[in-house]
C-alpha cells in the first residue's frame, strides 16, 4: 500500500457516529437552508475566530466575491493579490469587475512580499487580500500598515488557514475581514461545498446576509443585486461536529510537520516550510522546494509516495488572464516550478509520514541540484 496524499474517508471514520446522528437531525426536520445548525454554526465560528460575526456562503470563492461586492468595488478598481495562490483569489476580483494587480511572495514564507506591496499601489487601488497560503498567516502587521497608509481595504483569505494564529489571536479575530472556504480538503471540510466570511463589521454582516439571499431579507423584498449563495443546513450541521475538532486536528498537523522537519532538515538542495515568528501555522499543506521538484516527485511516485503541486500553473499565465496579465513574475514562477506538496493531514499515520520521510532522503541523496537559494 502506498501513501495516499489524502484520504477523504479516514476523517469521516473517526467522526461517524457524531456526523450520522447530526445529518440525521436535519434530514428529520424538514428545515435545510438557513435554519438553525447554520445559525449556530455561524454562532459557534464567530466565537471560534474571536469576532462578532460569521455569515456562511455557498464557497470561500463567493466568500471573497461578496465581501467585495459589498464594499462596493467595481469596474475601474485594482485589488492587490499574491501572484502565487489559487486562482479563487483572482477570480473574486474578476467577478466584480475589477483588475487583480499580482504581487510577488517571499520565497521562505511563500506569503505575499510586503515590501512590493506599495510600488504596485495606483490611485484605483481599493483593496489588498493577502492570503495564508498553505495555512501560514500572512505578515499581517505589515499588509495593515501599507493599507492604513493608502486607505484600502484588507480581505483576508483564510481558505487554508482556519485555527491559524497571529500575534496571539485566530485569524479572524480583533476587526478584521476574513473569507473561509469549507471544501471538503480543506482543514475544515464540508461535505460539499461551502464557505464563510468572518467580520466584526455589523453592517458588512447585515450586508452580506442580503447578498447570499437574492438582495432579500424579508421574502419577496428584493433591496439589492444578490445572488443565491448559501450553507445548506446538512453542511452547517457537519461542520459544528468537525470545528468541536479542528484545534485537535490541526495540533496533528503539526505534529506531521515537526516530524517532517526533524528527518528532513539539512537535505542538501531541499527547502523545508518554516512557521513564522508569532504565528500558528495550520499546516494545509508541507510544501517543499527542490530544483529539480518534477524529478523528486515522480521519484516519490515510484516509492508509492503521492505528492502534489500547489500550484503548477500560477493564475497570470493562466488562460483566463493570457491577455490581461502577460507577467513575467519571476519569483511566482520559480515557486510554481520548485514547490511540492508532501502528504499531511490529521488522519496521516506516523508509519505513513515515516516512509514518507525514508523515500525524500534516500532520493534527494540521488538528485542532481543547482543548489536553491
Ligand atoms: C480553496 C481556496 C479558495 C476557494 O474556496 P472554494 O470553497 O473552493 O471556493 C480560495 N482561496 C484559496 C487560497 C483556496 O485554497
């Protein structure tokens, strides 16, 4: 038996008995959108997150759509956004109308370079969305500290970072605007699609709850250009049984990738993640980098070791933006040639992360590499 990158079904396993008697519950009632698991689940992640509100959506890519919209920008507006995440994060933009401007990451923390933040700022600036990328917060401090400066606005996108912490607190917590996705991979994952926004703004909240119900908040009484996008009750109630287990969880995370770093460190050629100063890494994924990732990865397949890459094709050389965004983005471009994801998780076994660890060091040992720097 190989290692599998993720295995959807171990997490279900350990929790059976808690989501079959929660799905049960609403399949019984009768009630199964915007009732009131999503009410106490909204309730339940606030809290979580240290903030006054969550309004559940239907994705994390609507999530970041909405907030936008809400905030009104628009044709004619720039959003800063890494060059380096998935591309939900442009398209948030882009279905607004407005412009993605790329800013390029830090190599080490593979998070947006604060320091490029300002020469990409423009009088049509309106926002910045950092995003924690493989569930390591964003320099925070400093995203603030430029956006304070011009007066933009910050969505945060925490797709990957639910139960991340900065400067003490969940990201989500003290003011600020974050968009969660709950797809299933995710850290905390739906069995579906869903997502949410975390905000401590009362009427970006009241806002958004229009806007996922068709503009309507009493039925038939359309005030604005909503849409329809919601947290169905099934999800919502899975979710309140899986955030009961996320610190759990992402405590096991770390486990895998402190495991990782004491086997792994030193290889000559390979680059480990790091957790920053001041912060809790979620550990969505242990993303590596090596010169030569293609030869280490299909290598690792060999060994019955599933990797995979995050991302191989960065959005701007993406079709969708071939005409609007020509780049180059060098460093962008290095990480999408030179990362890959090893397999973590909560339900990874440690005879599982031990082979994984074996097959890395006895291939990189054969690897050929321009030392990366
Ligand atoms: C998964 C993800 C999204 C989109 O979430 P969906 O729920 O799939 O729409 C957005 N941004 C990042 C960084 C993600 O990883």
């Amino acid at each position: 038996m190989g290692v599998p990158f993720l295995d959807l079904r171990a997490p279900y396993a350990e929790l059976r008995a808690e989501i079959d008697a929660a799905t049960a519950r609403v399949l019984a009632s009768g009630w199964y959108l915007l009732g009131p698991e999503t009410e106490a689940f909204e309730a339940e992640f606030a809290d979580y997150c240290g903030a006054e509100h969550c309004v559940s959506v239907a994705s994390g890519g609507d999530a970041l759509e909405l907030v936008l919209r809400a905030w009104g920008i628009g044709p004619g507006d720039e959003v800063l956004v890494p060059g380096n995440t998935f591309i939900a994060t442009w398209l948030a933009v882009t279905a607004v109308g407005a412009r993605p401007v790329p800013v390029e990451p830090d190599l080490i923390t593979h998070t947006v370079d604060t320091a490029r933040l300002e020469a990409a700022i423009t009088p049509r600036t309106r926002a910045v969305i950092p995003v924690h990328l493989y569930g390591q917060p964003a320099d925070l401090a400093a995203v603030r500290a430029v956006a304070e400066r011009h007066g933009l606005a910050v969505l945060e996108d925490a797709a990957q970072a639910p139960g991340a912490t900065w400067a003490g607190g969940r990201i989500g917590a003290r003011g600020s605007t974050v968009a969660f996705s709950f797809y299933p991979g995710k850290n905390l994952g739906s069995l579906g699609d869903s997502g949410a926004v975390v905000t401590s703004d009362p009427e970006l909240a009241a806002k958004l709850r229009l806007l996922r119900n068709y503009g309507s908040q009493v039925k038939y009484h359309h005030e604005v250009a909503g849409k329809n996008s919601r947290t169905d009750e099934l999800q919502a109630a899975v979710l309140r049984v899986k955030l009961a287990h996320l610190d759990a969880w992402n405590d096991r995370r770390g486990a895998v990738a402190d495991y990782y770093r004491s086997e792994l460190s030193g290889i000559p050629g390979l680059v480990l993640p790091e957790q920053t100063e001041g912060t809790t890494h979620a550990w969505h994924l242990y993303v590596v980098r090596h010169a030569d990732r293609d030869g280490l990865r299909a290598a690792l397949e060999r060994a019955g070791v599933a990797t995979l890459v995050h991302y191989p094709i960065p959005p701007h050389r993406c079709g969708v933006y071939a005409d609007s965004h020509p780049g180059p983005l060098p460093l962008t471009e290095r990480l999408a040639r030179e990362v890959l994801s090893l397999p973590i998780g909560p339900h990874l076994s440690a005879a599982q992360a031990a082979r994984v660890a074996t097959a890395v060091k006895h291939i990189c040992a054969n690897l050929a590499f321009p030392l990366a720097s």
